[in-house]
C-alpha cells in the first residue's frame, strides 16, 4: 500500500505522514529533507542555488548530511525550494523515492509531487493545505519554541514566496492529483487533523 501525502510547507502534512504511517505499520519518507539536503549542500560548497549545474553537484551530498540539524533551518528550506526548480535535480532525487515508495509491504511518502510524480499510482493520495495565516502562526510557534528571532509577518512573507515558487515552477509543481483528497487543517487541531487523514485513507483502500 502506497500513501501519498502532498502540500506546502507548514500545512500539518508532515505531521500527518507520520501518522498514517505509525497507523498502518508503514515506513515513512520526508522527501523535503533530500531537497533540503541538496540546499544545504549547496550552501556548504559555496555554490549558486540558482545555478543547474551546482545543484546537481550538490544532489550527490552524502547520507550522512541526512542527520544535520541545519536541514530544518528556515534558510535552508529556503534554498531546497530554489534548488528543487532545476530538473536535473528533481531527477537525481527521483530513484531514491521511487525505490522507497515501491518496497514490500508499502510506505508512506509526504511532498510536493508524490501523487503526481513519484507514485501516481498510490492507493490513497491526500493533499493537506491550510491558509497561508495559519501555516505562518504555527510555524512562528514552532521557531519561538528553538529560539529563532523572527516575526510572524518575516514567516507569511517567506512562504508566500515559497508558495509561489512551487506552485509555478515549470517541473513537477505543487498541485494536487486529480484523484486526491483535500485536507484542509487551517481550522483543526493536530488529532483532529489525523483522524480525518486516517478517515480519508480508509476510505480509498
Ligand atoms: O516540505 P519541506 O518544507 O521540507 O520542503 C522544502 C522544499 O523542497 C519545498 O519548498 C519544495 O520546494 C521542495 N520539495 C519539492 N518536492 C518534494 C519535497 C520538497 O520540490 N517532493
């Protein structure tokens, strides 16, 4: 069983992956993380996010980058969605995920393009969004929290860009399957959210 859980940043779909995959005894992929790692490989070499050519270079980043407290950085999230833009690098990215989507017994991926892309044949594909207010609040609580020094109107900002960025690129943009489920978390709290995830999935298998 394939589950595919696609959105943008900060929507709870993360959150839910984990969920769904604790739930039905699946492995769990965050395929951000590779493209976070990629950013961040960029960074290290001193290379362009914007160049084709130095983010391909840095899709080869070592698995060990994969446990870097940095991948979770604002700035580096930052960098993963200019780097994502390049095809190149969304191919480097895809066998990986593939592979991972396709093992015995099923996994559960969260991402932009899983039920698109990587696995349009997954047996239940949710799409989780929230308004782009509610995405900002809880990302502020979360930074609060680790003491990062930034305001909620800095993080609406920056997601709005981010939003725009990869609902527009020409490759693989965020949009939702066809046949996907919607989940709009803007006005539920975290369990309410899960259940109506496990709620959703139940009925596409
Ligand atoms: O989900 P997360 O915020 O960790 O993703 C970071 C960035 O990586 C996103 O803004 C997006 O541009 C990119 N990404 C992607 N495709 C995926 C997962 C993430 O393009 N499947």
């Amino acid at each position: 069983m394939i589950i595919a859980v696609d959105g943008p940043t900060a929507s709870g779909k993360g959150t839910i992956a984990k969920a769904l995959a604790q739930h039905f005894g699946l492995p769990h992929l965050d395929t951000g993380l590779l493209y976070r790692a990629v950013g961040r490989q960029v960074f290290l070499d001193g290379g362009d996010p914007d160049n084709g050519a130095d983010a391909l270079a840095a899709a080869s980043f070592p698995d060990s980058l994969l446990g870097d407290p940095h991948l979770r950085d604002e700035a580096t999230g930052g960098l993963a969605s200019r780097v994502s833009i390049h095809p190149a690098v969304r191919e480097a990215l895809f066998e990986r995920q593939r592979a991972f989507a396709t093992r015995d017994g099923g996994a559960v991926l969260d991402g932009r393009d899983i039920g698109t892309v990587i696995a349009p044949e997954a047996d239940a594909k949710l799409f989780v969004t929230a308004s782009v207010e509610a995405r900002a609040r809880r990302r502020f609580l979360e930074m609060r929290d680790r003491g990062a020094g930034v305001t909620l109107l800095e993080i609406q900002d920056d997601l709005r860009r981010r939003d725009e960025r990869d609902r527009n690129r020409a490759v693989a943009p965020l949009v939702p399957a066809e046949d996907a489920m919607v989940i709009d978390t803007s006005s539920l709290d975290r369990d309410e959210a899960i259940a109506a995830a496990i709620a959703a999935v139940e009925e596409a298998i």
